[in-house]
C-alpha cells in the first residue's frame, strides 16, 4: 500500500517501501514518470526475489505525490529525494532513469557517505541547460524569460511544460560544469537509439565523471525506454554487480 512523508519544504511524497536485506536500492524515476512504471515495478520485483531492501516514490508534482508538474523544477525533486532517503537505513544503492539520472548524480554528490553504489539509465544531466535552454530560439528565451511557459514536443507523452523555474533552478543543480567524483561502483546504461538523450551525452558524462570504478554500456537499437526483457535484465545484472563490488 502506498505510503505518504511530508518533507521539510511541505510537500507530501508518495513512496512504497520493501524492507530487505542492505544496501537499500532507490529507484529515481524519470521527467514526469511515476514509481509505476516498467522499470519501477520491474526492478521491485527483482530486488524482492534477492531479498533486498527497496524503495521507489513519486517526485512532488509525479503520480500521486502532491503539487503540480508546472510548479516543480530540478532542485524540488532533489529536495524530495533527499527526503526519501531518510526513509532507509544504511547505504544506498541508487538507480535513475532519465531525468532520475541526474537526480542519482545530485545526491551522490550530496550524501557520498551513504551512497555505495549508482546504476543509470539513459541519464539526463544538465538537460535543463544544455537540452532546453540551448535549444531554445530566441523568441522561446524570451517568453521563459517574460515568465510564460515554452510546450516542448515528446516522442514519448504529451508535450513538456518548461517553465522559467525549470531552467533557472535547473542553473543551480548542474553536474557538468564542476568535478563530479563518483568514489563507489557506478554503471551507467544508454541506448543507441534513444531519441531524448543522446550516446553522445552518455559519452560526456563517463569522461567528465571521475571515480575508480565507472562503466558505460552501450545498447546498440534500444531506446529512451529501455525496458524491453533484455534491457531489464541489463538493468539488475548492472544493479548486481555493483552491489557486489561495493562489498
């Protein structure tokens, strides 16, 4: 059943948890996902048949958590999973999907003493900037810069919504730009043929991240959901080793 936690800024955060064997591993959902999704639910139903303590949760404005998509931005899902993780004891083991992906970087960047280990899919970091905002014509700039919204087409749901929240406090969560150490086992997974985030951006973030123990795989034709059966079984074969190798 799902359960409810207020975090410290008001906001109330949908969350079911599996108690299990440590590290706990934390799912980080991605851009206007919801802990129901394929990958969720995929990878709850793994970490119970390995005994292992799992938790997956709505950001606010996602699924059933409070708030609306408009009014969040970057840095409120960082606050949101930050709150999470109070809800686990020990290490953590954490996965990111997408835009997740980036919020699995902001937290190993602010909590590397609980972090043991980081797994991502088709990750989105800085995405806000070098995405949206670098894409943007100048008539897009100057509505988000006059406070209008700008609607961006989706290959995968309705259009997005970015706001001038998004990107300005997308300004403050950026990982690319200053040195981001990731000292504990981390995989990070990408299609070839994903259409929302390029090999090219995966590539970037492997050479930019610094760490004893990073891997990039490379799916050649999979996409941006990347949750077919063999792309699922890549997800818990990376969510393994790294539990192994972290000890």
């Amino acid at each position: 059943m799902t359960e409810f936690l207020t975090t410290p800024q008001g906001r109330r955060i949908a969350y079911l948890k599996t108690e299990g064997q440590g590290p706990t591993i934390v799912f980080c959902g991605g851009l206007k996902s919801d802990m129901e999704g394929t990958k969720a639910i995929w990878l709850e139903d793994w970490a119970k048949a390995q005994g292992r303590a799992y938790l997956r949760f709505d950001y606010s404005g996602h699924g059933e958590s409070s708030g609306t998509f408009e009014e969040g931005s970057i840095a409120d899902w960082h606050e949101d999973t930050i709150a999470v993780t109070a809800l686990a004891d020990g290490p953590l083991v954490v996965v990111g999907s997408s835009m997740g992906g980036w919020q699995a970087l902001l937290l190993a960047r602010a909590m590397p003493d609980r972090v043991a280990g980081l797994v991502t899919i088709a990750a989105a970091p800085d995405f806000t900037e070098d995405g949206y905002w670098a894409g943007f014509s100048e008539d897009q700039k100057a509505q988000i810069n006059a406070g209008e919204p700008v609607f961006l087409p989706s290959d995968y749901m309705e259009p997005y919504v970015v706001t001038k929240k998004m990107i300005v406090d997308g300004r403050k969560c950026l990982v690319l730009r200053d040195p981001l150490t990731l000292p504990f086992p981390t995989r990070f997974l990408q299609g070839t043929a994903d259409t929302a985030v390029s090999t090219e951006t995966a590539i970037r973030l492997l050479d930019h991240a610094t760490g004893p123990d990073i891997r990039l795989t490379l799916v050649k034709d999979a996409d941006h959901r990347f949750s077919d059966d063999t792309c699922l079984s890549l997800i818990g074969a990376a969510v393994a080793e790294v539990i192994a190798r972290a000890g």
